[in-house]
C-alpha cells in the first residue's frame, strides 16, 4: 500500500508540474488582435535599414542621409555623406557599443564608422567593381562583423572585421560555397544576414534561393537548399530571421508577382538544414522583412511589405492582416509588444494588442 501511495505521490506531482509548465509557456505566447500606429517622423525619405540602440532608432537611408530618432525627447537628429557626385544609397547598418556603421549599395560600395557620440564620419573600407552591391551587414559583437553582397566572382561576395570595424577583409572564394549562375541577393531590409551567437546564416536569391550556414564567425560554410520560389532574377529570399540556433523562417517571393502567396514563407526547426513550406496560398504575398516577436518561444512572429502588416501566432502556418499599411521595408522589436518599422517617407512605432 506505501508503494501504491508513494507511486499515485510522484504521478501527482509530475501532473502538477506538467500543467505549470505548460500554463508558463501560455503566458509567454502572444496573440495579438490589432496594431496601434503612431508616427514618429515623416520626410521624403527611403529607409530600408534601421537599428535599435537604446532610446535611439538609427537609420540609413537614401541620398547619403543617415541618423537617428530619439524616443525619450522626440526629435530626429540626421546628417548626410556626400563624396564627388555619387547619390549613395545606404541599405545597411550595423552597431558596436560606440559607433554605427552605413554600408551603401551598387559601386563603389563604401563602408562607414559613425560615432555615436559626435556623428563624425570615417570611411574604412571602399570597393571598386562594376558587380559590386552590398546587401546587410551585421556584428557579432563589438569586435567582429560581416557585410554581404552579390557575387563578383563565383561566391557570394562576404567581408569581415576582426578589430571592430576599423579594417575589414574579404573572405576568399575557396573558403566559400560556389552560387549557381543568377544566384544573388535582395537588400530589402537589411535582414540578408541573421547571428545568433556564433551561428550566421546568409540568404540568397534570383535564379537560385538558398541559406549559407557558419557554425563559427565565418570561418568555415555549408550551404541549403530551400523550396522558396526561384528561377527569375526577382525571386527568392527577401528577409530571413531566427529565434534561436535552431528555430527559423525565411520570407521573400516574386517582386514583379506581388500577390502571390504561395512558395513565400518557409521555416526550419533544425538551424536551416531543412526547409518546410508553410502558409501556401494564405496570408501575405511579396514581404520585405520578417521578424520573430521576443519571448515567444519561436512561435510568433511579424512581417512587413508590400501585402501591409501580418502576424502568426503558430509559426507561420496561419497569417493575420493587422495593418493594410504597403509602404513598410522593415521592422525591429522593442519589446514583446512594441516595434519600430521603416520604409517609404517615414517611421513609425507599433503596440500590438
């Protein structure tokens, strides 16, 4: 009879400790229902890159304008960059603890250190090809980053820095994965490149859409495979972004093909080794960036483009309009309920409910 008591004791106890298990993961889990919009500033202005430092929103943007907008006191502070005549374009940035870093697209690409304090600029890499176009860039930390961009040669063309972004390197094409012909990428939002940790994933797209993998800092690669559309120089992965070293989604579509809602939206549970098609003829079509919503478990998550606003409460098998807005490129959380997006002539702050 102890035994029976003692074994109906610990089924008890396994029950109750089940149940507040999964009654944590259901706080943690978001459902939201509506999106409350405010705008922070509006100009005519392109922003596709924007980054979260603090009370601070950077940006870069189109016609060599760069800066940031401050949530405490409200106000836009913003410079520009000219160099001879060139209409720089900035699509990337990236942050260290004291500095910003704007990375222009189309040639020549031309990489620069911004300090946080002062907004003084300093020019520390600089590239000359006719194929050169720099797509995002990312640091792993406050020592070491990575900028990618179309291929040049027959890989895609990957920079690193190692001494926080006073030099950078080009990383050889024999330590790389070869692209296929028309294989390229999209500098939609600054979203080409994901970190966690060590782990960094880079997507690709045009006539071959695929994820190329680094388990350490971009010393050593492997490539995927994806079920993305792919075959045209529009199509493929616009935007990617991870939860953790495991749990996945990619996004993009067909550019010229906006509404098409299918071959669009896939996710991975085992770091981008597999893909799985999700969401197929359902939910947004074309989508510039797409971002899991923090303390989520990798279960919600937001996308912005051209289709407006959607979210996903179930990993991405069923999409919920929340905004009509198409005039977004990108977005960033705050917190697990607040988010900052950007795109064509503003930025904007989103509560979700």
């Amino acid at each position: 009879m102890k035994n029976i008591l003692l074994s109906l004791l610990v089924l008890v106890v396994a029950v109750s400790c089940k149940t507040s298990i999964y009654k944590s993961e259901r706080i943690e889990e978001t459902n939201f229902q509506s999106a409350v919009i405010d705008t922070l500033f509006q100009d005519k202005i392109s922003i596709r890159a924007i980054q979260i430092d603090k009370n601070k929103i950077w940006y870069a943007a189109d016609k060599g304008r760069y800066g940031f907008y401050n949530l405490d006191s409200n106000q836009k502070i913003e410079n520009r960059i000219s160099k001879d005549s060139l209409n720089l374009e900035f699509r990337s940035i990236a942050q260290t603890i004291e500095h910003v870093f704007i990375l222009n697209v189309a040639n020549p690409a031309l990489l620069y250190r911004v300090s946080k304090a002062g907004l003084s600029t300093q020019l520390v890499y600089q590239e000359s090809h006719q194929k050169v176009f720099y797509d995002s860039m990312q640091f792993w930390d406050n020592h070491e980053g990575i900028a990618m961009g179309d291929p040049i040669e027959n890989c895609l063309n990957i920079i690193v820095t190692r001494d926080g972004g006073n030099s950078w390197n080009k990383i050889s094409c024999e330590k790389l994965p070869k692209v296929s012909d028309g294989e390229a990428a999209f500098a939609a939002s600054n979203t080409n490149i994901v970190i966690k940790d060590n782990n960094t994933w880079l997507v690709s797209g045009g006539k071959k859409t695929r994820v190329f993998y680094s388990p350490d800092r971009g010393e050593s690669w492997s490539v995927y495979e994806t079920p993305i559309v792919q075959g045209k120089t529009m199509t493929g992965i616009f935007t990617a972004d991870f939860y953790d070293s495991n749990i996945g989604m990619v996004t993009g579509g067909d550019y010229e093909v906006r509404n098409q809602n299918f071959s669009n939206k896939a996710r991975t549970t085992n770091g981008g080794k597999t893909w799985e098609l999700v969401s197929e003829n359902q939910g947004f079509g074309y989508a510039s960036c797409v971002q899991y919503v923090p303390k989520s478990s990798g279960k919600s998550l937001v996308t912005v483009g051209t289709s407006g606003i959607y979210y996903s409460s179930d990993s991405g098998t069923i999409w919920k309009l929340l905004s009509t807005d198409s005039s977004l490129n990108t977005i960033r959380f705050l917190d697990d309920k607040t988010a900052i997006a950007a795109g064509q002539n503003k930025m904007i702050r989103i509560r979700f409910k």
